[in-house]
C-alpha cells in the first residue's frame, strides 16, 4: 500500500494524463514542486508497486491498478470536500484540507463521512432546517432553537 506522497504522485499522474493518456517527468516535478530526480525515484518505487509504467526518459502511464486507486484517492477527496464546505469551509481552505486528511482518515470515518454527505444531498429541502440552524449557530454563536 502506498504512503501519503506516493498517493500524491498517483493523483498528479492521473491529473496530468487527462486527455493524452501518460504524464512526463517535468510536468510531475512542477505539479508536485519536487526535482525532477525525486519524481523518477518515486515512479521507479510506484513501478515496482504496480501503479505505473514508467521506464526512464519516458512518460509514465498508470496501470489499472493505479487507476482505480487513483479514483479511490479522487472518490475521498471530493466526499471530504463536500463534507468540509456543508460546515461552512470555503472552497480553497476545503481543498487543501481536504488534500491532507485524504491520507488519513480510517476506512470507518471515510464511510461515515460519505454517508453524512450522501445524506445531505438527497435532502428533499434546498436548505433543511438543521443545516440553516447550524449556519445560523456558526453566525451568531447561539442555538437558534435554545429558549434564551
């Protein structure tokens, strides 16, 4: 299983093969700000996993086993998004926070998660009322149902 920077890779080759179908080195190393050396050890290492194909002075294609972690990686990603910016995160801080819990987050509180954003969407009201309370709490500090 790969770390939280491999992940990072997975997801930039993915990013970065959208429409020609491989990644080069340099695009990597400026997308990832890191040397151009960094990225060929990684890609070596992603090699010897299984996520990609890569030989040296080349481009780099994801296997379909770096594929589908790479849609798993996107998939939590948008859910942690989503769930960030329901609590009232803007879209630039959701993004990056999402970016770093992504790597984090037990299978469990991913699932939860999911559920909670799932449950939110198929709301049948625009704003339920529990969502307006909670935005209204995060304005003013007070319970908006409290008797005080």
């Amino acid at each position: 299983m790969p770390g939280s920077r491999a992940e990072d890779y997975i997801e930039a080759i993915h990013t970065l093969s959208m429409g020609k179908g491989f990644a080069k080195v340099m695009e990597i190393s400026e997308l990832l700000n890191v040397k151009p050396a960094t990225v060929s050890e990684m890609l070596e290492k992603l090699s010897k996993m299984g996520y990609v194909e890569y030989r040296k002075r080349s481009h780099v294609k994801l296997t379909e086993k770096g594929i589908r972690k790479a849609m798993r990686l996107i998939e939590k990603r948008n859910i942690l998004t989503k769930f960030l910016k329901t609590l009232g995160v803007s879209e630039d801080v959701a993004e990056r926070d999402a970016c770093a819990l992504e790597h984090v987050l037990h299978p469990e509180t991913l699932r939860q998660l999911r559920n909670f954003v799932r449950f939110v969407e198929s709301s049948p009201a625009v704003n339920p009322r529990w969502l307006e309370h909670f935005r209204e709490f995060c304005r003013t500090g007070k319970h908006p149902c409290s008797q005080r």
